[in-house]
C-alpha cells in the first residue's frame, strides 16, 4: 500500500497577471529584490493540517521563498540553477514521517518533505529532522546516509536538502564538504555530489525551540550552513536583507 503523506502543502499564485516565482527564472538577471518579495507575497501555500509542526511550515516555506530569495540575491542560483528553477515549479509537498521497529511501528521527529510539480513528478527531496531531536553525531551521519539511499532510488531529482536543528554537527559538515568537492573554490558553491546522484546537497541549520514557533536568541530560524557563503566578501556584500526575508503566506486549509 502506498504511503501516505501526514501533511500537505499545496501553493496557488494569487494573481497570475503580476510577477510570480516562474517569470523571475525565466530572465533572473532584471528582477530586484523588492520585486522578489513581491513574487512571494503573490503566492500562499495551504498546509492540510492546521496543527502541523511549526518546524515543518518553516521549513516549507524556506525551500520556497527564503532559499529561493537568497539564491538569488547572493548569485548562487547560477552555480545551482536547475534546483534554484525547480523550487518555482513547486506546486505540493508532502511530508512523510519516519518511523522505527519492525512489529510496532513508533513515529520519530524526521519527516522526509517530496516537493513536486503539478503533473506529481518529485522534483526536490528534502528531510528535515526536528527540533528537539536530541542524537549522537553517529547517528546524524546515518540518518544522511539512509536519506541518500533514499534519494538514490528517486529519479528526476534536482536537488537535495538536509534540515536538522542547530548546531549541525561537525560529522555532517564534513561529510557533505568531503563528498561535494567542498575545497575547490567553484565546486564548493555547486555543491554537487558524485554519481549516482549528481545533484546539489545543501544543509540547512534550524534554530527553533522544540514545540514553538521561536527561534534561538541572536539566531536565523532557519539558515544555509552549507554551501558556506558567508566566508567571502564579494557574497556577503551582495545580501541585502537576512536570508529568510523572503516569505510567502501561509495558511491553513
């Protein structure tokens, strides 16, 4: 039997005459970010539950409007242009929660998130781990590397991210910077893993209090850890605002 996703999101343009998400990929290069937060303000994404996970909306909504805005403000959409392009075609995401045992099967705090186009085909695969999960670091690397496993399986994909709560351990830092080719000064920023993947991973930092909509004191709720990009100045000076500025409106369905 099939699985079935425990909670849906599904985005609508509100007006299709203004700008949207599909006609800033389609010439980049002409759009300022006030035009940007204008796409994302024209755009709501429904969640089927009203009690889902604040850390599930977050991150939702990140993938789609903050990652996207900051992609396209510090330029790293075109070192990952096909996944930057393929969060516009999203039009559904279904969480999937993880579970462990074999006779009794227990729901753990990981979620894999499938984002897909309106004819169903998964685009980009994400897994989140939520806040308040508290592991060794060991087990962080595995739950990477069953992801992988996962995503190997998936055909058609153009990207992958990995979510987890802050501070994201130092195992998974160097295990993504050993396998992207994170010391070349291009590749790192690609982040693209070996075949038989061959498409972008990027890890993204969660500072949420378990429960809540809250972040860390001094902290971005959600934020891009690697590829690193606040480690040049030509990057940092090209960010205009925080990299979650862009937000599209949430609802519940």
């Amino acid at each position: 039997m099939p699985e079935t996703p425990i909670y849906k999101y599904e985005t609508h343009v509100v007006n299709s005459d203004a700008i949207t998400l599909s006609s800033i990929v389609r010439n980049p290069r002409i759009y300022k970010p006030q035009d940007l937060l204008a796409a994302c303000q024209n755009t709501t994404i429904t969640c089927s539950d009203p009690q889902a996970p604040p850390a599930v909306s977050a991150v939702v909504n990140y993938l789609l409007a903050g990652f996207f805005v900051y992609a396209h403000r510090t330029g790293l959409y075109n070192r990952q242009r096909t996944l930057w392009e393929s969060l516009s075609k999203v039009v559904a995401v279904s969480a999937y929660q993880l579970k462990s045992g074999f006779l009794r099967r227990t729901p753990l705090p990981i979620l894999d998130l499938h984002l897909c186009d309106y004819r169903e085909r998964m685009l980009v695969l994400a897994r989140l781990i939520e806040p308040g999960f508290s592991a060794r670091e060991r087990e962080y690397e595995k739950l990477l590397n069953s992801f992988l496993d996962k995503a190997q399986r998936s055909s058609g994909l153009a990207g992958l991210f990995f979510c987890c709560p802050a501070p994201v351990p130092g195992i998974l830092l160097n295990k993504v910077a050993k396998l992207t080719g994170a010391l070349d000064p291009v590749a790192r920023y690609e982040s693209v893993l070996p075949a038989p993947w061959s498409v972008p991973l990027d890890l993204i930092e969660i500072s949420m209090e378990s429960g809540s909509g809250g972040s860390t004191p001094g902290s971005q709720p959600l934020r891009l850890v690697h590829p690193n990009l606040s480690s040049t100045r030509r990057i940092r000076a090209a960010v205009i605002d925080q990299p979650g500025s862009g937000a599209l409106n949430l609802q519940a369905g």
